[in-house]
C-alpha cells in the first residue's frame, strides 16, 4: 500500500503545559470570581482569559488558522450577553446551544460523502489514500460520527438538567467532571471500535501504529506497540 499520506501540511506543535494552564484557568478565574464578587465579574474573567488563551495557540501554530477569530467572536457574544442579561442560563445556555449545533452538525455530516470522522481522522493520524477511499472506512467513520453525535446530545440533555438543578458553582465543577469522563470514554470505545473494523482493510496496519508515527512527528518516541 503506497504510503501517501493526508494532509501533507506540517504537523503543530505538540500541546505544552501552558495549553493545559489555558485550558482550565478559566474555570478556576470564573469559580473564584464568582463566589467573591459574583457572576458579572466571573463571566468577565473567564472570557478574557478563553480569548487570550485562542490568541496564545494561534501564535504557537495550533491548528486554528481561519477558526480562531470565529471561535473569538462566539466568546465575546457569549460574554457580553451574559454580562448584559447577568444571567448564567444565557452565558452557559449559549454554550449548550453551540454543543447542540455540533451534535447536528455530526449527524448531518454522516449522511454526506465526507462525514466529519471520516475527514479529520486523517488530521490525527496518518491515514493513506487508499485507506480513506475503501468503502469501510467511509462506512465505519460515518458510524462513529452518529455516535458521537447522539452522545454529544445526551451530554446536552444533560448540562440542561444539571443546569436547572445545581448551583452554579457546581454545575461548572460537576459539568467539568462528568463531560471529561465522558470524552475519555468516548475517546477510548469509538478508538477501539475504529482500530477493529479498520484492521478489515487490506495493508491497514491498526491506530496505535499510526498513533506512534504521529507521536514520532511531535519528536516524541513511544515504546512500540508490538514486540519485534
């Protein structure tokens, strides 16, 4: 099988620790925030720092590109209404509409020649031409894109319960809690499920080969998978 990998653009930088800092120091800023001055100045902070935080990974050379200043208006709109209204159903029910868009968007991507899995799989892996053009891969990507899509809506129904039911200060701690277990479950269960049905195609060598090939693009050296 010719090894004609996609996409052929350089590969990002690696996540670094201060990624992680920026990922969850806005959750820790609203927390503090909140409990002392109140959700004004909260919804505020954590705009600010989810702003600086996109600018921060578009300097490293993150893969946003024409994303990021989507990604920064949606923060802001998200911010300011919530601000305006000093309200934290508008500032989190906005989020949980835009994950519900996602969800849709998902679904809708799996009944189109290119579903979502089935185009950024090769973004994460390195996935050869005749791999992507085989009709189980078209097949097995655009079920895991339904999957995942019907979970992101429970997910969904989920923050909105959550929502209705628990503090505010709680609802960002158990919402942070719950949705990261769910992602490393979903993570896991469809990568092994993809790793299986994708052995089904001739030359395919399995995810964690490919997975290591990445790591090894980042200058990063795993153990092998298997041994020699």
């Amino acid at each position: 099988m010719a090894d004609d990998t996609s996409p052929p653009a350089p590969m990002p930088p690696a996540p670094t620790r201060a990624d992680v800092f920026d990922q969850y120091m806005p959750i820790v800023l609203f927390l503090v925030l909140n409990s002392i001055f109140g959700l004004v100045p909260a919804i505020a902070a954590m705009t600010l720092w989810a702003i600086k935080a996109q600018i921060s990974r578009y300097r490293r050379g993150l893969p946003l590109g024409r994303v990021m200043p989507i990604i920064v208006v949606y923060l802001l709109i998200r911010g300011t209404l919530g601000i305006i209204y000093d309200s934290e159903d508008v500032y989190f029910g906005i989020g949980i509409g835009a994950k519900a868009l996602a969800a849709l968007a998902l679904l809708i991507s799996a009944a189109m020649r290119r579903n979502a899995t089935g185009y950024a799989l090769p973004y994460l892996v390195p996935i050869d031409r005749e791999t992507k053009s085989h009709p189980e891969y078209r097949a097995v990507t655009r079920r895991v894109s339904i999957a995942v899509g019907l979970i992101v809506f429970a997910s969904v129904g989920f923050d909105i319960w959550l929502l209705q039911n628990a503090s505010i200060n709680k609802f960002v701690l158990i919402r942070l809690g719950v949705n990261w277990g769910a992602s490393v479950a979903t993570i896991l269960s469809m990568g092994l499920y993809l790793d299986r049905r994708l052995r089904r195609i001739p030359g395919f060598p399995g995810l964690m080969p490919l997975v290591e090939r990445r790591l090894g693009d980042f200058g990063m050296k795993p153990p092998p998978s298997s041994a020699e």
